[in-house]
C-alpha cells in the first residue's frame, strides 16, 4: 500500500513543516502518516518551563512485569541531556493526514495512534528543539547516545524505562517513515525532533533527529 504524500504547507511558528513522505509501509501499520517538522524561530537562553517529571532512585523503585498495559504518558526523564518534563500533552493528525505539533515549546507531545510506552509496538514523542525564542524540550536530544535511558512516567503510576539505540539525523524529505511507524513485536520508543541546519527563508530546520530505544524495566514507587 503505497503512503500518501503530504501536500506542500506554508511554513509558520504554529503549523511547523512538513516533510515529505515517500516509500512504503507494511501492510500491518495502522495510519499511514507524515512527521511534523518542528519549528523554531528563535534559539532561547533559558531552559524549558513546566513541572518536572521526576526519576526516582533505584531504592526506591518496585519492578513491574512487562509488557504494561495501555496507559497515558505524564513526563519524561533521559537525565544524560538534562531532560526532565511533566508537560505532556496527546497528539493527533491534522486534516492533510500530518502529526500535529505540541503548542509550546516545553511540552512533549505522544502521538495517540502509536504505541502507549511500555506496550507492543513503537511509542512515538515529539517535541520542539526550540519554540518562540524559548529552549524546546527536546533542546538536547541529538545529543544522546547509544546505551542512554530514557524514561516515560505513565499516569497509571509506573514508569517504563527505554535504552537508547541508535540517533540518526535524517533529511525531511528521506524521513523513515516505516522505521519509525511500523509495528513492532516489543515494546520500543521514537523521540522525534528538528535537526541540522536551520533555513532561514523556511523559517525551518532542514533535518529530522529521531532516536531509537527499546524497553528494558518498568517500575512504580515503593
């Protein structure tokens, strides 16, 4: 079944840019969809606000079996960037079949059709890399490497936990749509962000980094 293409989008602060989708997706895949670009207009000095998501020490941790059941994220901690934020929100897709984009710049964003984190499958967060001249949430995220955690807190009360993969920093119109969107026999993550150089006569970044991790633990307090 061959994806849809994105139609062309007037870039703006609000709507972000659209890559382009090309290729095909298994038959399996549910949605057939393209990744907002997030937009940054301004790079900022001060880091993201909102509530923190907090990450509790491993003595004060009781494991949970998994896979977990479907549950909404509440914050995310991947403490080797410096990323820890309680302000979350759900994602859809706007009417040109696009992700649709989280509304401020500390706000992390869990696309609703994907996976919920900790179940079967591809769990799928977006965030600003910076947004109306503040650091977005995923400011850092290039920065993480194979082997780092991440951690998705879920309003059920328990926290899955991801290792870090791969990073890759992919052109808008080569986004992998598949390898991000396609189901999964375990329990995996994608954090998607804007990346490489940023076009000034677009008011966009001209890349996509996307991060790849697989669940290893979950766990709820003590």
């Amino acid at each position: 079944m061959a994806a849809p293409e994105a139609p062309p989008v007037e870039p703006s602060e609000e709507r972000g840019v659209l890559h382009r989708m090309t290729g095909r997706l298994t038959a399996l895949v549910l949605a057939l969809l393209t990744v907002g670009v997030l937009v940054a207009v301004a790079n900022g000095d001060d880091g993201p606000e909102g509530p923190r998501a907090v990450s509790l020490p491993p003595a004060e941790r009781a494991a949970v079996a998994t896979p977990l059941p479907v549950a909404q994220i509440t914050g995310i901690d991947a403490p080797s960037i410096g990323l820890a934020s309680g302000d979350t929100t759900s994602l859809g897709l706007r009417d040109d079949n696009s992700l649709d984009v989280p509304r401020s710049a500390s706000t992390v964003g869990w696309y609703a059709d994907s996976a919920s984190p900790g179940t079967p499958g591809p769990a799928v967060l977006a965030a600003h890399v910076n947004f109306r001249g503040e650091e977005g949430a995923f400011a850092r995220l290039g920065q993480l490497a194979p082997g780092a955690s991440v951690e998705v807190h879920r309003d059920d009360d328990t926290t899955a936990v991801f290792v870090v993969d791969r990073v890759e920093q992919v052109a808008k119109d080569a986004f992998p749509t598949e390898a991000v969107y396609a189901p999964t026999r375990d329990s995996e993550i994608r954090l998607v962000t804007c990346g490489g150089v940023f076009d000034e006569r677009t008011r966009s970044y001209e890349d996509n980094i996307v991060v790849f991790g697989h669940l290893t633990e979950a766990y709820r307090p003590l």
